[in-house]
C-alpha cells in the first residue's frame, strides 16, 4: 500500500497527454466505423514516476540492522526524530531509505557532490541567487536529506559548508538526515573530526545513528 505522500504525488501528477484522466480519445470521427465513441487507455497508465520508485514499501531489508534503518527513517519521515545518520557499506540501502524519507516528508534531496555544486553555482557572474541565500536556504527549516557523505574528496572550502550547515540544522533542531558509507573515524579523515562527530552524535535528543550491516545487494 502506499503512504500519504505517494498517494500526494500521483494525484498531482497531470500527464500531457491525457490530462491525469487516463484514457485517451481513439480518433475514430465516423459514427459509423467500428470503435466510435470509445476510448483507449492512456500509456501514463503504466508508467512509473522516478520518485515512486524509492519507497518504503519496496525496500526490502535482509539483516536486522537494515529492518531498524527502515523503522527509523520512516520515523524520520514522520517527524519523530529530528537527526537521523544511515552509516554502512555501498549496496545496502542507505539511499534507497533516504530518497524514500525525503519523499515522504518533502524534504530536500541532496548527495554532498550536488549539494556543494549547488552553493557554487552562486558565486557565478550569472547566478540569479547568491551564494548566502543559497546557503541561508539549506540552515532553514525546510526537512534536508544530504545523501553520501564524504563519498568524494572535499577541499577545505567544502569542509567548512558541511560543517556550518550541520551546526545551524542541530542548534535549530531542524530536521535531517544523512548516510555516508564510512564509519566515524575513517569519516573524520575524509572530510574532518568536527563533520564526523556532528554526523555520529547521539548523545542529543532526537538524533539517532543506524550502523547498516549486510552485503552488497548489487553483486547478488
């Protein structure tokens, strides 16, 4: 079954062609041939929204750790946890679970790659946004999803972004969620001690961390 948003989303999908009726107009003007009046279904029938293809309903954990990670972004989703890190291994899941939980809660979907991409583009001669507003946008309240933490080498300009938006969402007790494929400390020398320790701290109400065990479901 599907949740709420899911639901949301195909009704206010509105497909070209049809209209979001689903069933077209067959072409047949002559009262007389065979077919008049009658219509045919629409291809949007059976076509599927990329956002509908990461659900909660279709991930399908194999260890126990993926059953709790499913549990707690879907509370996350619905606004009982505020901080939420998925950390493990590639192939696991942890982006399947984020980008259904961003789905759910219309949050911000990022990876970190895109997200920091993103905040240069405002220093561009023609950027009709400035680098502050773009980056005073990811500190609101707005629910944020930063999906691959550390997945790719950052210079120190990215570190301290990182850093900054983390800090300001956890002051603000903004809602987020991350997922990197590293633990704390090889964490720590990818991107900095000070990212880690913000990515794994449980030690603040409302934030817990899923250590995701389990093998590459990819290579299966």
């Amino acid at each position: 079954r599907m949740g709420s948003r899911a639901q949301m989303l195909i009704a206010e999908l509105t497909c070209p062609r049809c209209g979001g009726l689903g069933y077209l107009d067959n072409g047949i003007r002559d009262p007389l041939e065979r077919g008049f009046g009658q219509s045919v279904q629409c291809p949007c029938v059976h076509e599927e929204h990329p956002e509908l293809r990461y659900t909660f309903a279709k991930y399908n954990p194999r260890t126990p750790s993926q059953k709790k990670a499913r549990v707690k972004a879907q509370a996350w989703a619905k606004g009982e946890l505020t901080f939420l890190t998925l950390s493990g291994l590639p192939g696991i899941g942890k982006s399947h679970l984020a980008r259904a939980a961003a789905f759910e809660r219309r949050a911000r979907y990022f990876t970190m790659a895109e997200m920091l991409n993103w905040l240069r583009q405002g220093y561009e001669e023609t950027a009709q946004t400035s680098f502050f507003a773009l980056k005073t946008s990811l500190c609101s309240d707005i629910p944020l999803v930063i999906d691959d933490l550390g997945a790719e080498a950052v210079k120190e300009w990215g570190i301290e972004q990182i850093q900054t938006i983390l800090e300001d969402r956890i002051v603000l007790l903004h809602a987020t969620l991350l997922t990197t494929n590293y633990g704390m400390e090889d964490l720590a020398g990818r991107l900095s001690r000070r990212v880690a320790s913000r990515v794994f701290d449980v030690t603040t109400a409302g934030h817990e961390v899923c250590i995701m065990l389990g093998e590459d479901y990819r290579t299966k």
